[in-house]
C-alpha cells in the first residue's frame, strides 16, 4: 500500500493520478491533496477519497472550499504556500506527485525531497528552473525521483536493466502539435482555439500551448539533462505525429530500446507511481496493423526557434534555462488571456533571453530573482 500526497489534484496529471488510484485501492491511499482553481472538482475529490490533510492556494479559496464541503466530515483546510509544503513533507504520505504547473511547484519540490518522501515528478519547469540544486538534494537526501512525462518515463523503462554508462543517444520523440504541416506565413493567424487543439495528447492548457510551440519539447530537454545526466548533445529531438514510440533510447552497441504505448498520460502517471509494478489500466494496445506505419521527422527551428532556445539555455546555464522558462509562463498566460499572438510567444521569450544578465551556479534565491525579473520583463512589453 502506497500512501500518497498529489499535489495539484484538479489538474489533467492530477485527475488522471485519481482514476488510477480509484481503480486501484487496494494499492493506493490518499492522504493529502491540493489544488489551486477548481473548488467545485476539489470538494468532490475530498468527498471521495477522504484525505486527511488538503490545502488550496489562499484564505478566499479556502471560505469557498469550506462553503463547498457544507461543513460535512471533512480536514482542517490549509491554505497558501504554507499549506503546500505541510502536503509535501506530510508524515502519514511516502510518495508526493507534483502535478503543479510552472514555477510554483519548486519549493513544494524541494520540500518533499528534503523530507526524504519518493517523489513522482510531473512538474518539468522545476527541474528546467533548478535542476542542479534538485538533483543533488535528491542524492543527499537518496530521494529517487520518477518522470511522470510521458517520454521521460520512457527514457527511465528503456535503461532499466541496462547500465547508463552504455548509453549514446536518447531519442526524444514530439507529436509536433497541430502546427506541424502549417507554412510559417499562416502562423501570425493562429487563434487560442486552433493552439487548444492538440492532435493526440489531451492535457492542460498551460502544456497544450507549449506543445504546439514546440516549448514543452525545449523543456523536456533541459529535464532530461538533469534526470539523466546527460549533455544536450547526447538528446536527439525526432517529431513522431502518431505519438506511439514514447521515446528512445540509443546505445553504443547500435541498439535502441523503445519505450510504446497509446498516447494516454495514465500509463507514464502509473508507473511513476507503482513502478517497478504494472498495474492493470485496462488500456488496449496501439493497433498496429490499422496504423501501418510510425512516421519520423526532422523538427523544423525555422518555424519553431524553441529547441534553439534550449539549446542556449544548456549551452549558457546558470540563471537563463529559469529565466527562458518564466518568459514562457508570463507569455502563455498572455496567450490564454488572448493578449497577445502565438509569434510573440517567441518574441517575448527570445528578448528576454537576450537582455539577461546571467548568474553562474545560483542559488535557490537567485533562482527565484530570475524568475520574477523575466516574469517582470514579460508583462511591461505586454
Ligand atoms: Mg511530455
């Protein structure tokens, strides 16, 4: 029996993490639960799966919370970052799945590996903001730390059984989003909703836009650097549209270990969670035969400078892969108050790379300075 705190519980990884231990309760308890926006999902939630500890992001979610549950049986609701790390580092829990969105889910991170709780990883812009300080914190504090990403989870199966010091390529596979066949001139008519509208993955919002800008893949670079330690030279980026080959992973004998499913985040949730045990999802496998074929592509940087920017990111270090991050936050959340388009979404992210004035080997408070100074940087050009 696994007794976990999910932090982020409304969210896609969240929900997702709660159909699994639904159909699971023999393996799985839920002890604390958080989230940020959806009280009415929240209360339901609680309802159900009877946590003893929740916390929601400040004192008004709290009231509406509190007014949700009608004052039936319920925790005493916390709230404000206090809250998160009391979820994080809950002493009843032994497993925290971060399934927070952006930056928000670094200290929550911290919290938890420093009170030495396994923790399942769903949060990549933490590792991408202060994958350095993470890491090691993870090996003093002998935290492993399980991808919920659905490629990194791949990478993670396909080295099972083999030894990282055989390792020569990992293939990072991408859908391509539902830009991947649109001529760059038609990208200044790119609308919120034709961005929403991912052709395989059904996830957040925050996510959806960063796939059909090809950020999400700049991300998950940097957070395969860090969880694998490898180099971002040692990281192939191929666009595979069927989204069955979940990632790759080459190794200096020519042979490469394929990590395939569907595109269903439950199963890369799933093993993070219970690994190295399989659970029964009760989910079919990809049709081959009705496929016919998985198709690979070359990721076109002309269109999408994304992988160019993570590029410089792990080529410079030090406070920019934070500060690329944050631009990217600030920008998609302008994007989804649709004040401004899908182009300056790189725009904004590629001056405010520029104008940075980088830090080598910051610390924790450095870290959040360059987050706040790039946030800062974004919204006075908006
Ligand atoms: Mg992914």
């Amino acid at each position: 029996m696994k007794h976990l705190s999910i932090l982020g519980s409304t969210g896609s990884i969240g929900t997702s993490a709660l159909d699994i231990v639904r159909i699971h309760p023999d393996f799985f308890q839920v002890k604390a639960l958080t989230a940020a926006n959806n009280i009415d999902l929240f209360s339901k939630q609680i309802d159900e799966f009877e946590p003893e500890l929740v916390a929601v992001i400040d004192e008004e979610k709290a009231l509406e919370l509190s007014r949700a549950l009608k004052g039936r049986c319920r925790p005493e609701i916390l709230s404000g970052e206090a809250g998160y790390m009391e979820a994080a580092s809950y002493a009843d829990s032994d497993m925290v799945l971060l399934a927070m969105v952006g930056a928000a889910g670094l200290k929550p991170a911290i919290c938890a590996i420093e009170s030495k709780k396994q923790v399942a990883l769903a949060n990549k812009e933490t590792l991408v903001m202060a994958g350095e300080i993470i890491m090691a914190k993870a090996l003093e504090n002998n935290v492993s730390i399980m991808p919920v990403d659905s490629e990194h989870s791949a990478i993670y199966q396909c080295l099972k059984g083999n030894q990282s010091k055989d390792l020569k390529t990992i293939f990072l596979t991408a859908s391509g989003g539902p830009f991947r066949q649109k001529s760059f001139d038609s990208f200044k008519d790119i609308t919120l909703k034709d961005a929403l509208d991912h052709p395989t993955w059904n996830m957040g919002h925050k996510i959806t836009i960063d796939s059909a800008t090809l950020m999400n893949k700049c991300l998950e670079i940097i957070e395969a650097v860090h969880l694998f330690d490898v180099t971002h030279e040692e990281i192939q980026v191929i666009i595979h549209p069927q989204s069955i080959v979940h990632s790759m992973v080459g190794f200096k004998d020519g042979s490469i270990m394929a990590q395939m499913g569907q595109p269903d985040m439950k199963g890369a949730i799933s093993y993070a969670l219970s690994g190295p045990d399989r659970l029964d999802l009760q989910m079919d496998f990809p049709d081959f035969i009705k496929l016919q074929s998985l198709t690979f592509e070359k990721p076109d940087t002309k269109r999408f400078p994304s992988l160019l920017f993570a590029l410089e990111a792990c080529r410079q270090k030090g406070t920019l892969p934070a500060v690329m991050n944050a631009a990217n936050e600030a920008a998609v959340c302008a994007f989804l108050e649709k004040r401004i388009d899908f182009l300056d979404i790189f725009k904004l992210i590629s001056k405010t790379m520029e104008l940075h004035t980088r830090i080598d080997n910051p610390d924790l408070s450095g870290i959040i300075e360059a987050d706040y100074w790039a946030r800062e940087k974004v919204k006075s050009w908006i």
